[in-house]
C-alpha cells in the first residue's frame, strides 16, 4: 500500500482543560472566567458548565490509555492557568504542577508527545478583575507564567503553543459577548489585540530562555472569508472580516506588522520596540480550521460586520443545506486554500495543524456503537485537503483531530458532541466512536481507510 503522508507525521488528537477536566474546584485550583461565565444564567445552552465535564482530571490514565490503544503519537491539551497560579500570580501551586506532571509522564510511558498550549481561554478570574486582557500588565505575566511552565516541563515537553484562537476568543469575549467574559465594548477589544500579540512575543521569550530545546508557535483560527451576498456592504463587510479575524493576530506574530487599517486602530497602544517583541521567528504556526466563513455587513455589531455564529444557519445559504450540527458547512477546498494561504503569504513556514473535526448528534446503537458516519465522511475529505496541500508543498507536520473526547462546547455546553470517544456525560463512561476505528487504521496504515 502506497505511504501518502510524510514519515515522521504526527497523528494526534487535540482537547483543551476547561472543555475536559473537570475538577473545577479541586486541588486548590483558583476561579477563571469560564467557571464564573458558565455560573451566570443565561450565558450557556440549558445553563450547563464545566464543573465536572468529562472528569478527565480523574481519569486521563483512562483517556491515555484509549489514545495508545490506536497509537495517537500526539496530544495536545492546555493547562489551566488557575491550577498553576490560583490568582494568575504569585506562589505556584504545586499540586497544579503535579497534575500535569504526571499527565505528561504517562503520554511519554506511552509514546505520545505532550503539545502543551498555554491558553485556551480559561484566563484567571483574578487578573479579569483587574481588566484581563485589555491591560497592559497581563504581558508580563503571562511571560512569567509561561517561564514557570517551560522551566517545568521542557525536559519532557518539545512543543509549546502560547496561546489558542486569540481571534475567537477577543472578538467573541471582548466585542460581541458571546463568551467570556462576556463584553461588547470596542474600547476594551482593540488594547485586547495588542496585549496579546505582545504577550505571545514575550511568552516566546520566557520560554527560549528557559530551555533552547523546545519548539514554539502560536495557534491561530484562520478561514477563508466569504461575502454572503454581492452587495457592496457585504463584500466591504467581508474585507473588514478578514482583517480582524485572520489577520489581527497572524500578521503581527508572523510578518511582524498589523495590517494598515489595524496599526491605526491601534495606535494608541503601541510602545517603541513593540513589534519587534512581538515578531519572534516563531518555530511553527498551529492552523485550527473548520469551514470557510460567510461575512455580512451589520450595523449592530461593533466592526460593522460578522460571520455567523456557532449554531446559526451561515448567511446566504439555503435553508436545508446539509451541515453539521455547528450549522458549519463542509468544504474541504477551504481547507486546503487556508492550508496553502499560510505557505505563500506567511513564508512557507512548518504548519502543525492542531484541530480539525465535526459536531454530530452522535448516539450509542442497539449494539453499543456510535456509528458517526458523517464525521468519517468529513475526516476522510479534509484529510485528502491535507494530503493534497503537502502534495504542492505546504510543510505540514501533524494533524490534530478536534476532539478526542465529546466536552463542553463553551456557550453551547454539551449537545456538541466533537469527540472521536464518546461520552456519556451522566455516568462518564467513555465508548470509541467508528471514527475512532478510523483514526486507528489510518494511523497503522498511513493511508486514509476506505
Ligand atoms: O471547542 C472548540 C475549541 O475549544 C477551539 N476550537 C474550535 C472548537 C470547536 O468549536
């Protein structure tokens, strides 16, 4: 059988703490802003939250386990700031450490690499009280945090992702609401955008001189924009989109520049030898990318413009047009024009694509399967994407399915179900979907099954 992915490619699957872990109150771990969203009513789907989640914190020997059983070489997770430093800050919880500690040493006991990302959204509630990320301070201590991680574990760990989607979760958090923290004000959203890039510039910093053996990058959600309509306040909508969504954080970290629109905006905020700390030759961009994006003008959102959100139907299309239960449409071509996007535009960099995956309303059958057809459906096109892009000479080194587990989709909370395992989240047993079996052939074969 002909090999068509590269040697050494990575086959992982990918899951973030506040989405898994559970525990919210174990261990001396302090409060984020997702414990303190997803205890306001009103703010997530049947007001659900991550309080126990899928217990991962309990039973990732369990999970670890399953990801050995179909030989995953990669996992990607995120540590939660708060287990770490219960108030962003200042003494280091021990047992945080250890819980990761012992996390990495059984992925390494069974030949997983450990991804570490630093941020997946679960920022201290603490440091939210004092602004989050539209203050300045956060910079330098989310360096620090960053330092007692790389110090800790780059004996163990060789990849290091600062942060997860910055685009999703400013524009969803400090601009719409839809997330925590939950604002609508552009006043806090623009500083927002630039502590981050200039948190992730001094992250990478803390962390090459911790330990010179370590790979690092930054994970962005990047999609191509589309207009909804042909109408001139949707096409200049559609441009304003793309700006802010792929280009906020992407341009800085990896060209060293804001597009023009953008550095005016932010003008402001920039301080000499700023983009110089930002701009860090970083190691690898992480792609997490799902669908292409339908943009409209709207006068109501604070950029003027919008793509749909999670749950509702894109802009423009028909009404029965066949989705998955995100109401995000299948395109493949998306995939891998974003793929090969990243390969002109930002310098034909290593690209670790670290999510890809589908929500269907998957169910345990008579026979104690989950037979989640559709999503093998959708691996097996976006996987042909991938193939193809590094045909024409993306540099691809992994491909990290979202998700591992069924978890908490956020402001969704669990009728999402994205995981590869199935979870009943009443008793917590874990069952392997078909598109688990998948992965494992894949994998033994490094051919993508028929
Ligand atoms: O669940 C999220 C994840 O936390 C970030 N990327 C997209 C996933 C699906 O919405």
């Amino acid at each position: 059988m002909a090999e068509i992915f590269p040697k050494n490619f990575l086959w992982g699957a990918a899951t973030a703490s506040y989405q898994i872990e559970g525990a919210a109150n174990e261990d001396e771990k302090g409060k984020s802003i997702w414990d303190t969203f997803s205890h306001t009513p009103g703010k997530i789907k049947n007001n659900e939250n991550g309080d126990v989640a899928t217990d991962h914190y309990h039973r990732y020997k369990e999970d670890i386990s399953l990801m050995n059983d179909i030989k995953l070489n990669a996992y990607r997770f995120s540590i939660a700031w708060t287990r770490i430093f219960p108030n962003g800050k200042g003494k280091v919880n021990q047992k945080g450490i250890d819980f990761y500690s012992k996390l990495i040493d059984e992925l390494l006991a069974n030949n997983i690499k450990p991804f570490i990302t630093l941020y997946h959204w679960d920022l201290p509630q603490a440091l939210q009280d004092k602004g989050g990320w539209a203050n300045r301070d956060i910079t330098k201590i989310f360096a620090d945090y960053s330092e007692v991680i790389a110090k800790k574990f780059s004996d163990r760990c060789e990849y290091f992702i600062t942060f997860n989607e910055p685009a999703v979760f400013s524009i969803h958090g400090y601009l719409d609401g839809y997330m925590a923290p939950g604002y609508k004000d552009k006043n806090k959203y623009l500083p927002t955008i630039h502590h981050i890039n200039l948190s992730h510039g001094q992250s990478v910093q803390a962390i090459r001189s911790a330990s010179s053996n370590i790979k690092v990058g930054c994970t962005l959600n990047m999609a191509p924009c589309i207009p909804s309509s042909t109408n001139k306040e949707d096409l200049e909508a559609t441009k304003v989109f793309d700006t802010y969504w792929n280009r906020s954080f992407a341009d800085p970290m990896y060209l060293g520049k804001y597009p023009e629109k953008l550095f005016q905006e932010l003008n402001n905020y920039i301080r000499t030898d700023d983009m110089k700390t930002i701009y860090q030759n970083n190691d690898f961009i992480g792609l997490n990318h799902y669908q292409h994006i339908r943009v409209k003008s709207d006068k109501n959102n604070l950029l003027g413009a919008r793509g749909a959100f999670n749950d509702e139907l894109p802009f423009g299309i028909e009404k029965d047009a066949k989705l998955t239960l995100m109401g995000w449409e299948v395109v493949p071509d998306a995939y891998y024009n974003q793929i090969m996007e990243l390969k002109t535009h930002y310098g034909n960099p290593d690209i670790y694509l670290t999510e890809n995956g589908c929500a269907y309303p998957d169910k345990i059958d008579a026979n104690g399967e989950v037979q989640d057809t559709d999503r093998i459906n959708y691996f097996r096109k976006y996987l042909s994407a991938v193939k193809r892009a590094i045909d024409n000479g993306a540099k691809v080194k992994s491909y990290f399915a979202w998700s591992f587990l069924d978890n908490f989709e956020w402001a969704l909370g669990y009728e999402k179900r994205f995981g590869i395992v199935y979870v009943d989240f009443k008793t917590l047993k874990r069952t392997p979907k078909n598109s688990y079996y998948f992965f494992k052939k894949l994998i033994e074969n490094n051919f993508i099954p028929n």
